[in-house]
C-alpha cells in the first residue's frame, strides 16, 4: 500500500489494495455486478468504444474534443494514467477532480452489497466512468487491455466501434500472435465500425483487414476501413508540431464524428474539416510526445509498433541528426530487445533510468540487450542543456520521470541541482 496513505482518498486506496490493474477476465464478473450497482444510464446516450495497440488515447481524446467543441455533452474514459487518476476520466474539456471521483466512488460502495470487492481494479474504474459519465449525450470509452475480454465491452453496448492500430502486445492475455490478438480486439466490433491505420508492414496490415472483413461479415456489422489522410488534417499536425503518427489518429476520430452524426441522424451529416480543425482545442494528454523542455519529449512508447512511429516521427521532424539520447526502461514482457531494435536508428545513447517495479526488467539482463544490440548504455543521473532526450519505454517509466520533473528532482548536468 501508498506510504503516503493519509493523503490518500478512500477510491485511491481502495485501489491500491486491488494492486495489478488487469486481473484474471471473468466476462460473467462485470455485468453481474454494474447490475447490482444500478447506475443510471440515458437510452439516448451514444457510446464509442476505442479499441486497438496503439493511439486510443488519442484518438479518443481528439474526437472528445471535437463533440466538445460543436456544443456535445461528452465524457472521455481512457487508460492508464501518469500523475493522477483524473487523467482517466474527462469531461467537457477538463479532468475530474480526486473529490468527484471519491464522491461517485463512495455512492456507488454504499449500495447494498454491490460487489465493489469482488470486482477487478480495471473493472472498478470502468463504473466509474459509467457513473460520472451518466448524464453525457457521447460517452467516449477506451478499452483496457483487449477488446471481447474487456469489462467495456462486456458492461455496455456500443454504437460505435473504433480501431486503432494493432499490434503485438499483452501477449499473455491475448495472444502470442497478431492474428490471435486482431481477432480478439475485433470480436468486439459493433454493428457499426471503423478500422483505422494499421501497420506499414503489408503482411501485418492485410492480417488486420481480412480478420476485420471476416468479422464484419458474421457480426453483419457495417465497417469502414480508412485508407488515405485528408490534406487538411496533415498540415494541421504539423502546423502543431504534433508527432507524425497524430495524423493517422486524428483522421480516425474526425470518420468516427461524421459516423456519429449519420447515427444521430443529424444534418448536414459532413463537417467541414477546415473550420473544425480551426477551433479544435490543444491535444491535453500527456506523454504524446510531449515537450517539457526544447530538448526534452516524452512519449508513452512501449512496443514496437510504436517505436517504429516514433522512428517515422524523428526521421520526418526529429532531432538534429535524428538521433537523442533515450532515456529508458521496459517491462520484462514488453520486448525490450525488439523495441530498443526498432528505436536504434535515432539512439545515440540510452541511459537507464532506474524504475521501482515487479515488472521492470533486471537491470544485468537490460544492459545485456543494449550489448548484443551495439548500443551505447549508461546510467541516467541528468539532463545535459546540450543534448536532445527523449523519455520512453512505459507508463510507468514515463511517469517516473514526469513526476521527478514535475518535483525538480531531475538534475542539470553542468547546472545546478
């Protein structure tokens, strides 16, 4: 449990006590309990499931943004977060409070024998958002880790399917294929979906399509899959100074805003793009490639699809040279040797920075990787004003690092601490 348990709400310790965030599926689990819990839910409210490896946050979050600014009732649930839980939980253009989330937490713990003990740490967020999301007209919805073995999927019933990229990820409980993990993610396909971008390797990509169709065609389902980026949509992300990769989430979320509004029934059912890309606001999750110095990003990477974005990224917009310092660590199970194989191409060096996990991979073992991998290693002690950085690996070891940075206990080398 948190040292600093006083601090605490009575919601984070709860879920401190859960410990892991994903637990052992039970599709039975969920439902049986949100049916105990009686959450009031609007048979008018829209729900979009976002589903894939890679760039759900995003995508979810541009679309919430795009609801939010043409007027909608809109609530975003994504996962995980990096400093606070209210990250997970947005609303009309801001995070929760802590107190509003104890508050929904409390009322839904006093229900009589509501099972709040039985469910999972994912599970429990998941009615969460179900309840302070309640009165929204669009509840934007992010699945965990998969997609059919999902307690979003399992609890509500969507309009709106979106996929993002999918990849090779959380392989012991999904798969240890991609076409094992696809199918997985893709049985949760509504009656209504898009698929978007997926991998630039074509074997990976026509995997991801034919699974797609095939689904499609039992579950009946309409589906789009998106082929090509708008011009305007391009521009707008570089004008941003966005990563690359943003142009291909941002293409999604704006198909899943028309597909909405053909639900809706809403005329015109296009928006034009132009003025809609105009009033967009800033893209407010962190770890996206987010600059927190003009040498310094930080981004959520933490498989190979998305370090082979990144490398797309840095080569396209990157750093002097196209090489930074990485400043890293990984899970034992996220294929640090083939992530750090796809990242060589823009490393000059990766510094170790140390992460207190069970899951953090030994540091002998890391340090072998760089060795077969011909890759400059050392520990991190600082930040060099004349150097480029980038921070990846996890969330985890991006919110190590944030929050050491956020302290200003990252120290300047050559600077004062």
């Amino acid at each position: 449990m948190n040292l600093n348990m006083h601090n605490e709400t009575q919601l984070e310790r709860f879920l401190d006590e859960k410990g892991q965030e994903y637990a052992p599926f039970d599709p039975l689990r969920a439902p049986r309990i949100l049916k105990q819990l009686k959450i009031p839910h609007s048979a008018t409210q829209r729900v979009i499931q976002i589903i894939g490896t890679n760039g759900k946050g995003s995508t979810g979050r541009f679309l919430s943004l795009m609801l939010y600014k043409l007027g909608v009732n809109v609530g975003h649930f994504s996962s995980p977060h990096l400093l606070c839980l209210g990250e997970r939980f947005w609303k009309n253009g801001a995070n929760l409070s802590r107190e509003t989330l104890n508050e929904a937490f409390l009322a839904l713990d006093s229900v009589a024998e509501s099972g709040l003990e039985q469910a999972s740490y994912f599970e429990v967020l998941t009615f969460l958002a179900l309840s302070v999301f309640s009165d929204c007209e669009v509840l934007v919805l992010e699945a965990g880790l998969g997609g059919e073995f999902d307690s979003t999927t399992t609890c509500v019933k969507a309009d709106l399917s979106l996929f993002t990229s999918i990849g090779l990820d959380h392989q012991e409980f999904l798969g240890d294929t991609l076409e094992k993990i696809a199918t997985t993610k893709l049985n949760a396909m509504s009656k209504r979906a898009i698929l978007g971008f997926q991998s630039e390797v074509n074997e990976d990509k026509n995997i991801v399509k034919e699974i797609a169709k095939r689904i499609a065609k039992e579950k009946n389902a309409q589906l789009k899959i998106l082929d090509g980026i708008p011009t305007q949509i391009e521009q707008f992300v570089k004008t941003k100074d966005y990563p690359t990769y943003q142009a291909k989430n941002l293409t999604l979320a704006y198909n899943g805003l028309l597909a909405l509004r053909e639900i809706l029934e809403q005329k015109p059912k296009e928006i034009a793009l132009d003025s809609l890309l105009e009033s967009l606001p800033p893209l407010d999750l962190q770890g996206r490639m987010q600059k927190l110095a003009p040498n310094l990003y930080l981004d959520v990477a933490h498989n190979v699809n998305a370090a082979q974005a990144l490398v797309e990224h840095f080569k396209k917009n990157g750093f002097s040279q196209n090489k930074c310092v990485l400043i890293y660590n990984s899970f034992f199970d996220k294929r640090p040797s083939a992530v750090l194989s796809a990242l060589k191409p823009i490393i000059q060096r990766v510094e170790i920075l140390k992460v207190i996990n069970e899951r953090i991979i030994e540091k002998t073992k890391l340090e072998q990787i760089l060795q077969d991998l011909e890759i400059e290693f050392k520990d991190f002690e600082g930040i060099n004003p004349q150097e480029n950085y980038l921070v990846c690996g996890s969330f985890s070891v991006v919110a190590r690092f944030l929050k050491c940075f956020s302290e200003n206990k990252i120290r300047l080398i050559g600077g004062e601490a």
